[in-house]
C-alpha cells in the first residue's frame, strides 16, 4: 500500500511539474529521470514488493517513467522551436548579402623598418629605444649644437613647456632648472642615452618617429620616421662607415646601386658627408623626388665628433666611432616607387592596399 501512494504522489507530481523554461527543463530531468531521480529511487524499492504485487508495481513504474520521458521530450522540443522562430534582432534584414571580412596588412613603413633592422641586424646592430618628448641636452647640446644654431628656431623644432611648468609642479625635484622640452628632430638623442649609459664598445640602430616644424609636401613632413646607427670602439674608421652603407644599399636595393659620399657638415660628426644614390624612380634621368638631378640623398653620416664623446664621458683619445641617420620614408618611396610623401599618412585604402601581398 505505502508503494502505491508513492507511485500515485509520484504521478501527481510529475503531471502538475512546470516546465516553462530552461531551468525547470533541466530540474526536472534531474529530480525525475535522472539515475539517482525519484523514479530511480521507486525502482531501486521495487525488490522489496511482495512477490505477488511485483509485476503489477513495476508495470505501473514503466508507464509513470514513459509519461515523464513523453512530457519532458514535448516541452524540450516546443522550447527549441520557439527559440528558432525567435530573431535575434528583429530589424536586421537577413536578405543582405554578407558583409566581407577583410584582413589587414602592415603598413609600407613598417615592412621597410623591419627590413632595414633586419640588414643591419645580421652586422651585429641591436636596437634601442627612447623618449619622443626630450630635453635640450640630449637633443642639441650634448650634440655639440652651439646656442645660435638654427635648429633651435621655432621655425623648425617643436618646443613643449618644461616639466616645472606643467599642472603638477610637484613632480619636479626642488631647484631642477627649467630646461626646455621639444619633441625630438632626430633619434640621435638614443645615440646620446645609448652612449651615457651603456658599456663600449657600441654598435645600436635607433628607429623612431621624429618631428620638425615644416611645410608639408610631396618631399616633406612635419612628422616622419629615422633609423640611426652609431658604432663606438678602439680603432674605427671612416673605412668602416662607408663600408656599412655600401653593404646596407647593396641588401636593400640590389647590387649595382651607384653610391656617391657628398661632403657636407653636421655639428655632431667630423668629418661629414651626405649619402647619394641613384634615383631609382626616374634611373637618374630626373624627376620631382630627386630634383631632377639624378641623384637621391638618403641620409647623412659621419665620424662622432671628439666633443660629442667627451659630453657623454666617453674618452675620445682612445675611442672613436661612426654614426648615420636615414630617414624610413625616403627609404620606402625608393623602394616601391612612390612619387609623394604624403600618401603614407592619408589612410588611402587604395594605396595601402597594394602592400598587402608583400
């Protein structure tokens, strides 16, 4: 007797179960089908039925369990079939056609600064980093920049105010001079950090982005990108630094190249020169990017002036080294073709996009 009033509150609650929602759906397959459910338990109970009610019991069981698979599978199915005709948003036109997912791809700068790094890398040049925001020290002076120099013009750096005259004062140490703050012409500051700081001999290439105040044009911007080189030891000569460039031109252009060392004058290097290449946009038959003289400057080079190195404690009777300084975007125009600087900074999708298989 006590058997079948379990079976009949069983059946009750199996009927009345609410089953509305996911979470009842789940509850209820645990707490009725579930191998350690009710029903189970019944089951399990049924060895204890005297021999004569025992088929009777566990037909009785068999069709309770049928009943709860039946309900349970009912309402399992009617709740997908409402979450299919459910849209996930209702004002979405599913008759559009689908919107491509296009990939990106690295910008001509950066695969022709990886290329550079990746040259002068395999001669022993490890990178190194600093500030874009610098000090008049590291910038000009410890440079060998003398006071009157044009460099130092509003017409051609960009000047920030000093760290004692921005919202927090606090920061700066009592008595720090206000030396004035400008974001960097050139990363020969890293030369200058790298040269103060680091154990000889040297050998450093320095990328990085750089700023001067001039008109924007086809060949100029008031914001572009250097790599720097600056090699230190016992014994270096300018041997050695024509030597690197003939060796970076010929990796980076192709053997054949023409190359040509134009005296001139930098008040960090003594002595000084220009590096010249042929165009390789017009072949040396002239165009706006050379000036129609056949020849392309792609950057400037010379010995580290002995006064360089005494400003950053480094000891130029037994030291001497070589420096260079190239800028990326005059690398790259060379390289693919370009006629204007400018299209490198105009996010032209038509333009970027013919680097993408590169």
């Amino acid at each position: 007797m006590q058997m079948q009033d379990s079976i009949a509150a069983l059946t009750a609650e199996i009927t009345t179960a609410d089953l509305s929602n996911a979470a009842h759906l789940d509850a209820f397959r645990i707490a009725y089908l579930g191998r350690k459910g009710r029903l189970a338990d019944l089951f399990d109970q049924l060895k204890a039925v005297p021999a004569e009610d025992k088929r009777a019991v566990g037909q009785q069981l068999n069709t309770l369990k049928q009943q709860a698979q039946a309900r349970f599978d009912e309402a399992q199915q009617a709740a997908e079939a409402a979450a299919d005709n459910t849209p996930a948003n209702p004002d979405f036109d599913y008759t559009l056609p689908v919107v491509p997912n296009a990939l990106g791809t690295r910008h001509p700068l950066s695969l022709v600064r990886e290329e550079m790094l990746r040259i002068f890398g395999r001669i022993g040049f490890a990178v190194a980093e600093g500030p874009e925001i610098e000090d008049d020290w590291h910038n000009f002076t410890a440079l060998n920049f003398p006071e009157n120099h044009p460099a130092r013009d509003m017409q051609d750096t960009f000047f920030v105010a000093p760290a004692s005259r921005t919202a927090n004062p606090d920061d700066v140490p009592t008595g720090a001079p206000e030396l004035p703050h400008l974001l960097r012409t050139h990363t020969s500051t890293v030369q200058v950090r790298v040269m103060e700081t680091e154990p000889l001999p040297i050998r450093r290439v320095m990328p990085g982005r750089v700023f001067r105040n001039e008109a924007i044009s086809a060949r100029a911007h008031m914001m572009f990108h250097q790599v720097e080189g600056i090699f230190i030891d016992e014994g270096v000569s300018f041997a050695d630094l024509k030597q690197t460039v003939y060796y970076f031109v010929q990796e980076l252009f192709g053997a054949g190249i023409n190359i040509r060392f134009r005296p001139s004058f930098f008040p960090f290097t003594e002595p000084s020169a220009e590096i010249d290449i042929t165009c390789l946009i017009c072949k040396g038959a002239g165009c706006n990017i050379c000036k129609y003289s056949g020849w392309v400057e792609i950057g400037g080079c010379g010995m580290v002036d002995p006064a360089v190195l005494e400003n950053a404690g480094i000891d130029a009777e037994k030291y001497s080294g070589y420096a260079w300084g190239m800028g990326i975007e005059r690398i790259a125009m060379l390289k693919y073709q370009i006629k204007d600087l400018r299209l490198f900074t105009e996010n032209d999708m038509r333009f970027l996009r013919q680097f993408e298989a590169l």
